[in-house]
C-alpha cells in the first residue's frame, strides 16, 4: 500500500512538473510570436508535445523539451494560425449574433435563441477535439475543422467526454485559480488528448521513433 501512495506521488509530481514545463514554454513562444502569432502554435506545439508523451513508453528517452516544442511551434506558424483565427472567427459571429438578439429585444428565447445555443454548445465540443486532432494529423486547418465537426457529429459521446473533461479543468481553475499560472493550457490539453485517446479513434501507443503526425485518417 505504501509503494502505491510513493508510486503515484512520483507519478503526479512527475506529471505536474511536466505540464508546468509546457506551461512556461507555451507562455515564453506567445510572447516569442506578439502574443496574435504565437499563442495558436504554441498551443498546437503543447498538443504536440503531449500527444507524443502519450504515445510513448517512456517520456525520459526524448530528451530536449525545448527542442522539441520549439519545432513544434515553428511547424505550426502557419497552420495553427489560420486554424486558431478561423475558430476565433467563428466565435465572433456567434457572439455578434448574440447581441444582434439582445437588441431586437428577443433575448435567447424562441427558435433563433435555441438555435444560437446549440451553435455554441457544437462549436464547444468541436474546440475541444480540434486541437487534439490537429496534432495528430498533418493536414489543412479546414480538414481539422471538417474532421473535429463530423467527431461531434458521428461520435457524440466521445465528444462530450472530451469536452466534459475540459469542463472539468476549467472549473478547477475557477475553484483553484492559483493552478492557472502553473498548469494553464498544458492541464486542459493533456485532459482532451487522453480521453480522445483513450476513446479509441486514435491509436493508444507507438515507438520512439514512430511519433509524427499521420497525412491521412
């Protein structure tokens, strides 16, 4: 009993050290970027890092983390971009929609106002298995967005899992808000890699030197 509690206290503190790692290298290649380039690729490059964790038997044989997330992140300037700008697109016109209802005076109700909320509630759901996605496959960001909405779609469980496990990430942070400037978004991300991982679709294990991105389904 006592190798277990000595076992899973390395274990956390191991893991917790880790994603504050990822936490600081997210927040050092924002800055790196201007905040408005760098925040997509280094919050592709943390899903990178994290997928390849989970992918492999033992995460002390890669050494060279910053390494690692730097060309990650410089892989990614381009396409978490226009992925990370696309969504934000799409949240701004829900958003204006929103306040286009407000003042009509309609507020949220009737068939538009159900309407906007389960818009909100599947782009939700579909922010939280793309980033995940896009780690994992190396395509277009429209194929990302195309592939984490048909996952909404066709497996709504997995999602909601997913998402539900974000959720819960970010009701800790609410609870605790001294866990934000620690794990910030390596926390959330390592909690929807898991579960998409753990669901299945994509594969739960690999070699060291079979880690890069997948071009096709």
């Amino acid at each position: 009993m006592i190798d277990r509690l000595v076992t899973l206290h390395t274990h956390v503190g191991t893991l917790g050290w880790r994603l504050l790692k990822l936490h600081l290298l997210w927040l050092l290649h924002t800055l790196r970027g201007g905040v408005l380039l760098g925040v997509f690729p280094a919050t592709a490059a943390v899903h990178e890092v994290l997928r390849r964790d989970l992918m492999s038997d033992d995460i002390a044989e890669r050494r060279g983390l910053w390494k690692e997330f730097d060309v990650a992140w410089r892989a990614n300037l381009r396409g978490a971009n226009l992925l990370g700008y696309a969504l934000t697109l799409l949240w701004a016109v829900l958003l204006a929609e929103r306040q286009l209802l407000a003042g009509a005076g309609t507020g949220l109700a009737g068939a538009a106002g159900s309407l906007l909320w389960f818009a909100t509630a599947f782009l939700a759901a579909a922010c939280a298995q793309v980033w995940p996605l896009a780690a994992h496959y190396d395509e277009a960001p429209v194929v990302h967005l195309r592939r984490a909405a048909t996952l909404v779609l066709a497996r709504p469980l997995i999602a909601l899992t997913s998402a539900s496990a974000l959720g819960a990430v970010l009701a800790v942070y609410y609870l605790v808000p001294g866990l934000v400037p620690v794990l910030g978004v390596a926390a959330p991300a390592l909690a929807t890699s898991y579960c998409l991982r753990r669901s299945g679709i994509l594969p739960k294990s690999a070699t060291l030197h079979d880690l890069t991105k997948e071009s096709t389904v």
